[in-house]
C-alpha cells in the first residue's frame, strides 16, 4: 500500500522547519549552508511525491535542477566564507560587524 | 512575430555570448593587463543587446507573445521592456568599472560576472515557467554573490558578501519550497497551466503558504520588507558600479519575475479564496515605503543613505502590484511600475556611479566628506543634483512623471490610500536628498580632498544617466505606450 500524499506535505514541512530553525540558532556559517541545504532538500521531498501524484514528471525532472542549484550555490557560498574566514580569522556570522547589522 | 523563433531570444543570448567571449579572452590571456579590451567587450556586448532588445520593441516582436520551447520563454512587451532596463544598466556600469577598477586584479572574473548576472536577469524577464524562473533568479544571484565579495582584502566587501549570500540563500530556500506547494497543488510549472489550475483549488491552505512563500522570493530579489535587511550591508560594501547594478537591473528583474507570475500564475480573482496577496501586497508596500525613507533619513554615510531609499523604493514600484484590485486600469498602474523602473534604472544608476566617482578620489563616505565638492567637480555635481532630485520626484528628471503615472494609478484602483502615503513618503525623501545638493553646493570645501584627476569613462557613464534621466522627462511619452500595452497584454 502506497503512503498516501499528505504524509510527504508533512515530513516535509518538518525538514524545512528543521532547516529554518537552524538558520535562526546557528551562528557558524557552514552550519548555516547545511541548514539551508535541508529547506532545498524539504521541496524535493514535495516535488517528487506530488510528481508520482500528479503522474507527471515535472517535478522530478525540477528536483535534480534543484540539486545542481543547491550545490552551486554552496560552492559560491563556501568561496564567501572563505574570504569571510581570511578577513576576520573566524566563520562566526555574527563577529562580522564592520558594517552596522 | 519573428523568423526563425528562437531570434526573439537574442537579447538574452547576445548577453551570454558576450559573457562566453570575455571567458575565452580570460583562457587566451588569463591575467591580461589589457582592460580596455576586456571593458570594451562587456560595454559593446551589452549595448547591442540593448539595441536589439529596443528595435525588437519598436517593431512590436512581442506582440503577439512569442513563446519559445512549449512555453518555457515567453517573449512579450514586458519581457523586451525590461531587456531595456537591465541592458541599459549593464551598460553604464560595465563603462565605469573601466575606471574603478584601474589596477585591480581578477578584472576579466568581474566582466564575466557582470554578463552572466545580466544574462539572468534579462532570462527572469522572459521566464514562461516556475522552475525557468528560479534557474535565472539563481544564474541572477551567484554571481552578484561573487561581485560584491569582489573587493577580497576589503573586510566590508568580505562582509556584505556573507550577509546578501546567507540571506539570498535562505530566501531561495523559502522560494523553491513555495513552487514546490504550488506544484503539489497544480501539477504544472508553466505559469499559464498554474493559472488554469489555481481556480477552485482543492487544497486553499497549501495554496496560500505556496503563493506567500513565492512572494517572499520576489521580496529578497527587490529588497522589499521582510527581506530588505541585506540591502543596505550589500550595497555599502560591495564596489560601487555593483551597488548600482544590484540596486537598479536586480530590483528590476525581481520585479519582472513578480508582476509576471502573480499576475499570471495567480489571478487575484482566482486565488483570492486561498491568499488574497494583493492586500499582502499593499501592507509591504507600505511597510516597504515608510521603513525605507524613514531610514535613509537618519543616514549620515551618503552610500547607506541610497541603499535605504533604494527600499524607498522597492515600495513605490510594489503600488504596481499591490493596486491590482480589480477595480480600476490595472494596466495602467502595472505600467507605470515598469515606467518607474526604467527611470529609476538611469538616475539611481547614475546616483551610486557618482559615489563610485567620489570613492575613485578618495573623498570619504558621510555627508560631511561631500561639503563643497561642486568647486572641483562641477559637472558631476550638476549630474548629481539632477539624480537627487529626479529620486525625490520633482520635475527635473523622468522620476517626477514615473511617480505621477504610479499615484494616477493606484488613486484610478481605488486605493488611494496608497497613493497618499506615498506621496509623504516622497516628501519626507526630498529631505535627505537635498541634504546631498546642499553639502555639495552650499557647504564649505573641507580640508584635505584632492580631486586632481577626472576619469573619463567615469564621467561618460554619470553624464549619460543624467542626460537620459532629464530628456526621460519630456521623452517619457514616447515609451510610457509601450509599457501600458505590454503590461495590459500581460493582464489580459
């Protein structure tokens, strides 16, 4: 027997809920890049179980260009928290205060 | 129409061939010393994107909608519109970055950056679907990512790279979790086939947080209120011709995107069971407008001051959207937010090009530093002064008429509220605009500011944006046409 749909709508709203609170809690940006790895993550989930909902395969096909997104952007983010990390010795994003917050 | 089809495209494809051009050139010659040839290639590239984005809109290509690869593209009015804007921008900033950049290494990286953020723009402008939507907004985002960490021995440069990265990171997330609730409950991300589907929705729930968590995507990418935070970190460190680029072609595509896919994708009378979002709308309009211009008040850096009203901003344009009430000309108050965006494109271009000016000769960052500065530079100051004023609205640029069409319309919906606070809101702006004119003109030169050199490309970029931004005003007929047709094509 097939998990009926409003499961997925829920375990993906908690991964996205997990990933929301860490970006709020966290204050090392690596971890910062996992959370939000786990929101992009959490809208995979939905595109794939309504894509086998729907019958079509839109959604799946758009969860593997969100994969590649996801992972060019944490190579863009990674070179910024490089430079981040060469200017003020630490990956804590609240000691970057040069600028008023 | 147009034979072949593709060629509707070009506009979007000359912008990435340029930026392909200025990677070979980068692999043939990497750490070329020659940067005329390197900011000849990106002005070049992007001034003939611009003029076959302009001649495609005067010989009406976009009329009727050219929709390319099973509506994935669509080419229309809107799209060619605001091809101009981001073509145009691109433009002026790849003609000063010869100058700002003088001497600085990596130049070929900022070039093929600059290319390929435009390229995305100018992609967010003719996106036909959700998912072409949120690639370009990704191909708009990483490299201005990259461009405003560009200064990498700067701490502020470093810094403002990590705020616009770690909330443009988070705020993508909130976006593709948005498509993914209104594909579960559409089933499709061709916007026209969501338009279809959204009415009478099974699930209005899962539709609403989908259509809000969109909305909140398009917030980041105009740097509109919840947010706009990055907005003013990014713009004070990043290098300023980046400044200008972001707060003028990005805002603009974000706004492409927006009017684009809520108007399209979510008819306000089909989704108002589910989300009535045009009263979201109104509130971040006004929440946007009022936080903005309050802000930029209490400014004492003349760059924040500009980030702040560059909020301002994002708020007047919102009116676009957020008097789209079904009562009244939508098309008249959804062109005027396009009309506003392209004047805005030359006088807050030019505006944060003058600051680029002002960095290039050391002179420092508050209102102070700027005391006297007309007795050196005249010429720049007068462009200046027509900047500050035209952003403030009076009639000496195209901004007194963008922002004439925007109240007009929003008083003809029926939300004539909007109108009003916009109009205090202006009015509270021409305070801190003027405090620019008066250290400038009036002020007593400070000690110690040398301005011994007038770089020429500099110069040519501020005095082309104030030329366009006052001949806008008697010449803002001729395009404002344009605009309500297209944006009526849209609606309808």
């Amino acid at each position: 027997m097939a998990v009926s749909v409003q499961y997925y709508l829920i375990l993906s709203a908690f991964v996205f809920c997990v990933g929301l609170f860490g970006i709020l809690t966290r204050r090392n940006a690596l971890l910062f890049l996992m959370s939000v790895e786990l929101m992009l993550n959490a809208a995979n989930i939905n595109f794939v179980a309504f894509s086998y909902y729907h019958g079509n395969l839109t959604g799946q096909v758009f969860s593997l260009f969100t994969m590649a997104l996801a992972a060019a952007e944490v190579a863009v983010g990674i070179g910024i928290i490089l430079v981040l990390y060469r200017n003020f010795a630490d990956v804590d994003v609240t000691k970057a205060t040069t600028l008023r917050w | 129409m147009i034979t072949p089809e593709w060629a509707a495209a070009a506009p979007t494809l000359v912008l990435g061939v340029t930026a392909l051009v200025l990677f070979a050139f980068d692999s043939i010659d990497p750490e070329s010393s020659n940067n005329p040839v390197l900011a000849g290639i990106a002005v070049v590239g992007s001034l003939a994107a611009m003029g076959v984005s302009v001649a495609y809109l005067v010989a009406g290509v976009g009329d009727p909608a050219v929709e390319l690869y099973g509506g994935q593209l669509v080419v229309d009015g809107m799209a060619l519109f605001f091809q101009v804007i981001f073509t145009s921008v691109t433009a002026l900033v790849a003609l000063a970055s010869y100058d700002y950049l003088e001497d600085m290494r990596h130049q070929a990286e900022y070039y093929i950056l600059l290319l390929l953020a435009a390229t995305g723009m100018s992609l967010m402008a003719a996106a036909g679907s959700l998912a072409v939507g949120f690639v370009a907004l990704e191909l708009a985002s990483l490299p201005s990512y990259g461009l405003v960490a560009f200064l990498k021995q700067n701490r502020g440069s470093a810094e403002a790279g990590l705020k616009y990265f770690l909330i443009g990171a988070l705020s993508s997330a909130v976006f593709a979790y948005g498509i993914s609730l209104v594909y579960a409950v559409s089933g499709s991300l061709l916007i026209d086939a969501v338009a279809g589907s959204v009415r009478n929705a099974g699930q209005p729930g899962v539709l609403g947080v989908g259509v809000l968590m969109v909305l909140g995507g398009f917030a980041f990418k105009t740097a509109s209120v919840p947010f706009h935070f990055w907005a003013p970190e990014a713009y004070e460190g990043a290098p300023a011709p980046i400044s200008a680029f972001l707060s003028s072609a990005s805002k603009a595509a974000g706004f492409a995107l927006a009017f684009r896919v809520m108007t399209v994708a979510f008819p306000i009378e089909g989704v108002v069971g589910a989300v009535d979002w045009v009263l979201a709308v109104q509130v971040l309009a006004v929440v946007t407008m009022t936080l903005g211009n309050f802000a930029a008040a209490t400014q004492e850096n003349v760059k924040r001051m500009l980030a702040y009203s560059s909020v301002g901003h994002a708020g007047y344009v919102l009116i676009g959207l957020a008097a789209l009430t079904g009562t009244g000309d939508g098309g008249l108050v959804l062109g005027a937010g396009m009309i506003h965006l392209l004047v805005y494109g030359f006088m807050n271009t030019g505006a944060f090009l003058f600051i680029a000016l002002a960095e290039y000769w050391g002179v420092g960052r508050t209102f102070a530093d700027y005391n006297g500065l007309a007795r050196r530079a005249p010429l720049a100051c007068v462009a200046m002064t027509v900047f500050m004023f035209s952003l403030a609205g009076l009639p000496v640029g195209g901004g007194f008429v963008s922002k004439y069409y925007l109240f007009a319309g929003a008083v003809n919906a029926g939300v004539w509220w909007l109108a009003l606070v916009g109009a205090v809101n202006s009015a509270l702006s021409l305070f801190y605009y003027s405090r620019v004119v008066k250290a400038m003109w009036i002020e007593e030169p400070a000690e110690g500011v040398d301005v011994s050199s007038y770089p020429s490309t500099l110069y040519a970029a501020v005095i082309t944006a104030a030329v366009v931004t006052v001949v806008l005003l008697p010449a803002l007929g001729l395009f404002s046409g344009f605009a309500f047709d297209a944006a009526a094509a849209v609606l309808f």
